[in-house]
C-alpha cells in the first residue's frame, strides 16, 4: 500500500519536472531595457545628424585642393554652428574661408573675391570668440582698449584670435595705407598675445607674423628688417615643413631689402621640397608651390 503511494508520487513528480521543462519562459519586466523616452530618441537622432554633417564636412576639408570641397566643407560647418555653436567649429569655418582667400582666390588673381573671404573668415572668428574669450568681448564692450582686452582671452581662445588678426591683417590690406594703418596696432597686439599663450600654434605662425611685419612696416612705421629675417629664420627652423614661412620671407623681406638672390634662392627651395612629409599639410604646401612657380616666373617685375 504504502509502495504503490510512493511510485504514485513519484511518477506526479516526475510528469510536472517534464511539463515544466516544455513551459514557455518570460523575462522578468524589471530585467528588461527600458525603452528611451521620445524626446531621447529624438535627442539621439539629432546628434547622430550632427555627427554625420560634422564628419561630412571633414571629409570634403581633407579633399580642400579642390575649391568647391572647401566651400562644401564650409556649408555644412555654417549648417553645424546653426544647430550646435562651438568655437572650434567657428575657427575651422574662420580658417577655410582664409584658405580660399589666400590660396585659391589669390593663385586665380580674384582680388575681389579674396577679400569677400577674408571679411567671412573675419566673421566667424568674431563668433569663435565671443564663446572662446566672453571676459575679452565684454570688455571690449564696456570701452576697454583693444589691447587691454587681449588680457582677458585665454589660451583657449588663441585659434580664434589668431584667425581672427590674420584674415583683419589680410582684409586691410586690400582696403589701402590708412585702413591697414588703422587696425595695425590691434592685429599686432593680438598676435602678441598669441605669441604669449601658445607661440608653437599652427606651425609658429605668430614667428611668420612678426617677420612679415616688421618687414612691411620698416623705415616710417618703426619696423626693422633684421629682426624680420630673425623672425622668419626662427619659423622655418622650427617649423621647416611649412612651405609658406618661406614664399612670406619673399615676399615680405625680401622685397624691401631688394634682395633678389635670396628671394629667388627661398623660392626655389619651396619648389624643391616634398609638399607630402606632413600629409595634412599637402594642400598648403601645394598652393605654397603654385606661388612659388608664379613669383619666379615674375622675378624681374620686383627687382
């Protein structure tokens, strides 16, 4: 009796171990991802669409030998800072339009055109600094001096001060003596205070500042072409792969000392050199070369 109950049990048993084996299982609710909310989906959409215009425009900047890849470059960086306003976007925006101006523009002979991209490229630096330096532009607009405002830019804000000096250099250039006479001082005192903070930025560029400078300024204005040769020296010493620290030596230095054998002489090594030992640099280096090819073939138009 006793046997047939306990054969009775276990064959109970051993039928509901089987039928819980063939059960469908579950995840328990509190173990499942949560579904985003739809303003996260949204938020994560609308970030994946600026990353992919951001690496968009990166990629069209890489093929910037190309004129209209820079201009596609710029588009959808204007696009980016519309929805998403960063000071290193404004600087790379600021920078293109330079590269146009001072590269492709100037190489087509468009002076007109150029000067349209500095005054672009001078705009968006403007942009870049009131979020890289905010203390410098509230400064500047209570009535501080210029250069008194520089003091309050940190080192952060030294790509947008620096592309900001030089496309307001190259922009008044174009505008004649006494606009270029007007804002010297405060190009000056900017790229000062690049030097400062960060004088190794963009290849040394405040080193081929200051020897352009004191070259075109020399004689009434103060400046002194030893000290101009000093400066370019120092750029291409430390920055040798730059081909344009060179064609500025030229056409700054060499022009006012009326040296036609150095002028030919740092021309001919631009030509010389491999433009890709810096891959990123291949674009400049390129367009430096194109100057190059064009101002020797000019030489007895300047001495």
């Amino acid at each position: 009796m006793q046997k047939n109950l306990y054969v009775k049990v276990l064959c109970s048993l051993t039928m509901l171990a089987m039928l819980t084996a063939c059960a469908t299982t579950r995840e328990a609710a509190w173990s499942e991802k949560q579904p985003e909310t739809a303003q996260e989906a949204q938020e994560g959409t609308a970030e994946d669409a600026l990353a992919t215009l951001a690496a968009e425009a990166d990629t069209a900047w890489a093929a910037r030998s190309d004129h209209k890849q820079v201009e596609i470059a710029v588009a959808k960086w204007t696009e980016l800072v519309a929805q998403q306003p960063t000071a290193e976007t404004y600087v790379k925006i600021s920078y293109a339009h330079y590269f146009l101006g001072n590269g492709h523009y100037a190489l087509a002979g468009d002076q007109a055109g150029a000067d349209k991209q500095f005054t672009d490229g001078l705009t968006a630096a403007e942009k870049g600094l009131a979020i890289a330096a905010p203390g410098m532009i509230e400064a500047l607009g209570n009535g501080v001096k210029h250069v008194d405002a520089l003091q309050k830019a940190p080192k952060e804000a030294v790509p947008s001060l620096y592309w900001h000096a030089t496309n307001l250099s190259r922009w008044a250039a174009s505008k004649g003596f006494a606009t270029k006479l007007r804002y010297k001082d405060d190009v000056k005192a900017t790229q000062e205070r690049v030097k400062s903070l960060d004088d190794t930025f963009f290849y040394y560029a405040p080193y081929r500042y200051f020897g352009a400078f004191e070259a075109a300024t020399a004689g009434l204005l103060g400046g002194d072409l030893n000290k101009s040769t000093e400066y370019f020296k120092q750029a291409a010493e430390f920055a040798p792969h730059y081909l344009d620290t060179k064609i500025l030596w030229a056409e700054y230095q060499c022009k006012k000392a009326v040296d036609r054998d150095l002028y030919v002489q740092l021309l001919n090594e631009v030509l010389a050199a491999d433009p890709t030992v810096v891959p990123e640099l291949e674009p400049e280096n390129r367009i430096s070369q194109a100057k190059a090819k064009t101002m020797l073939e000019n030489v007895d138009e300047y001495f």
